[in-house]
C-alpha cells in the first residue's frame, strides 16, 4: 500500500528560528555563505553588544541552543510575539527548555533544576550520556571559571535574570538591524514557502523529505521518522510538522518539541538558496517607476481549491472585508489556531492573501487582484487547446 502523507504537514515562515541562526553565523563565522550579510550585521551592532551576548551565549552553539527558549508557542510567530512567549515562559520550563538540548536525559535536567545535583556533578560523572556534545558546549571537563560553566549556571541560579537578558540581547539585535533584513527576506522566503506547498500537494512524505534533503528519514512503509542520531517518532505520535523556509539554518538543525498529551510537534527549517541573506545586502536599491497595473498570474485550479473549503471561504469573506490576524480569525471563527494556519497556508498557497507585518504580528487581507483576475484565468485555462489538463481527483490526493 502506497505510504501516505503525515496528518498535517504545514509550510510557515517566521523568524523565531532565524533569528538565532543569524546569531550564530555572526558569530560562528562557520560558512562562506552570508558573508556579505555578516560584515554589514558586525558593523551594526551596538559597542557592547558582544559583550552582553557572552554572557547567556558564551560559545555560537549556544545560539540555536537558545532558540528552544520559546517552545511554547506553536507554528508561525513574530518576533513581538517571541519575546512575550519568553517572559511568560515560566522559570523551570525555561531551565527545561534549555537544559534539554545538552543533557538528553530528562532525570539528569530534573535533578539540575530541582537542586538535587550540582552542574559540576552532573558534567563530572565518567558515565555521563552524551558526554561529546557536553564537551562541544564548553562545559566538559568542567570548570568553574569558563564562560559556558557560568552562563549555565546563571540559568540554574537566576533563571529571571537569565530570561531577561536573553530578551534585552534578542530586543538589540532586532533592532540593530535584523527587522530590516527579515522584511527584505520575507517576501522571497514566502513565495519559497508557497512555492513547496504546491510542490509538496501530489508528493509522498518519504520523497518530499528526500527533495527537500531534511536531516531525518521518512519512513511511510513503517510510519515513524528516524533521525542521524536514531531518534524515532511514530506518526500517530507527531501533532504538526511545519517545514519553514529558512535563509541561515546552513547546519540543517531541526527542533522537536514535546506538545499536549505526549504528542510532539517538529520543526525543519529548510534552506534552499545559499546566500540568501547576501543577495538582500548586494540587491541594488528599487527604482521608481511610473505606476501600472501588472498582469496578475493566477492558477485557477489553486483558487478554486482552496476556496471550495467552507472554512477557508469563511476566512476569505472576513479577510476582504477586515484584514485580521490569525490569532483574531481563530476568534471570530471559534477554531484553534493550528486549523487557522492549516486554511491560512492553503489560501497563500494559491496566491489569494496579502500580508503586512504589524507589531510584531502579521495582518493578512484578500488579494483583490486575484479574484478579480479569477474569471479570465479560468476562461482562459479550462478552454485552452494545449497544456497538461488537470485530472486529478480528491481521492487519488488523500489516498497518494
């Protein structure tokens, strides 16, 4: 039996991942790609940014390290929305959170948190799990007066002070310079993001993750993922898969993250151009042109898909009346906001939103050219006497 797609795998883009990538090709300085970008971003910087960094990042591992900070929130968030998951992220979860990605053994992070044992007990013990990748974050052998021992253990001693400087560190990099680059990266990661949604539409999840070379395996005959270092995750076990674009996830890191009822939610950022952070530096400026109205290119098919769901019409009604944020449409509809995202993704997919970023948060309105250009494309698509016909049927999608 042909394997099938997982229950819900959903294309998104949002920064909370990037950002500390970006952080640590700043200062990793591991890779060719991004030059450009990282010499204008060094530049940039405030004087003593660098110098508060180091303290909750002693070494650039720690950056994608601190990206598990915000597990909390789910799918695609702004980077307001970022920093409010941090100061509400309770202080144990935040230690947890942390914590988890060097010790993979949850007594041995329970035992930190509680007090029970001490850091240079738990780095000290010959039988230690996962001693090598202790040692890669400068904390094995232990000692005392290393950048990466107290950076530790101010999270274990003073978790507020911790978060609250992370935050501060996050705020100044944002600021400095990284909003800009994110809102000059957004609409080409965006159209990349619907770009594999449609390629991803008549694709097994095995040959999808192949296409897309993810770090991990997927195994549809057996229906669980396998990972390099021989993590295994059934389906039945995964809540959401989101597949985000990405322009610094050069190392191909991935997140996993435990959900509600023991279910886990996945995260693969994905980059499929390498420099993409050095073509917005070495783009030239736009030039001003006479307005004019450019010719719409729309896929029928796409359109009439996506809005032959009664919950997406419902979304494409509220949004050409009022532009709303997800957050504010899983209100008026009474859904959650994972479905949200799910419809969300399906109407951007063919092209029908419109997206601005607005503190922090995105405001999504219909695209008014394409319904409007709806009626010639599909005239001039369904009664066109050459081109591939589109003969494929729900049944055959579900069951692929």
């Amino acid at each position: 039996m042909p394997g099938k797609r997982l229950p819900a795998v959903e294309f998104a883009l949002t920064p909370r991942f990037d950002m500390f990538y970006a952080l640590y090709e700043l200062t990793a300085n591991a890779s060719r790609a991004n030059a450009s970008w990282r010499e204008k971003a060094r530049r940039r910087l405030p004087r003593d940014f660098e110098r508060v960094a180091a303290r909750i990042a002693p070494l650039p591992i720690f950056w994608p390290l601190l990206a598990d900070a915000v597990q909390a929130a789910a799918g695609e968030i702004g980077f307001e929305q970022i920093l409010s998951t941090l100061d509400l992220t309770p202080p144990a979860d935040l230690q947890r959170n942390i914590l988890s990605g060097i010790f993979h053994d949850a007594g041995v992070v329970d035992a930190l948190i509680a007090g029970e044992k001490s850091l240079s007990q738990v780095v000290g013990n010959d039988d230690l799990a996962g001693a090598e990748l202790v040692g890669h974050f400068g904390l094995r052998p232990y000692n005392r007066g290393s950048p990466s021992v107290a950076a530790m253990s101010a999270l274990l001693a003073k978790p507020d002070s911790f978060r609250d400087e992370l935050g501060l560190v996050l705020r100044r990099f944002w600021q400095s310079g990284f909003s800009s680059d994110w809102s000059a990266l957004e609409p080409r990661l965006r159209a990349e993001s619907s770009r594999l949604g449609k390629r991803a539409a008549d694709l097994r999840t095995a040959d999808l993750a192949r296409e897309l070379n993810l770090p991990v395996v997927f195994d549809d005959a057996k229906r669980e993922i396998r990972s390099k270092m021989g993590t295994r995750i059934g389906y039945d076990r995964i809540d959401r898969c989101y597949i985000m674009p990405s322009a610094f996830n050069i190392r191909r890191w991935w997140a996993k993250y435990e959900a509600k009822g023991g279910r886990t939610s996945l995260y693969f950022p994905v980059v499929r151009e390498a420099g993409l952070a050095d073509a917005i530096v070495d783009a030239p400026s736009p030039r001003v042109e006479a307005a004019r109205s450019p010719e719409i290119d729309v896929d029928a098919e796409s359109v009439f898909r996506a809005l032959g769901d009664t919950t997406r019409y419902a979304i494409a009604s509220i949004l050409a009346r009022s532009p709303s944020t997800s957050a504010e449409l899983a209100r008026s509809l009474k859904v959650s906001r994972p479905t949200i995202t799910h419809h969300v993704q399906a109407l951007r997919a063919a092209g029908l939103l419109s997206e601005a970023a607005e503190g922090g948060a995105t405001r999504l309105s219909l695209r008014e050219d394409t319904v409007a250009s709806l009626s010639g494309a599909a005239v001039k698509q369904l009664f066109a006497s050459s081109g591939d016909l589109a003969l494929s049927t729900t049944r055959k999608r579900r069951n692929g």
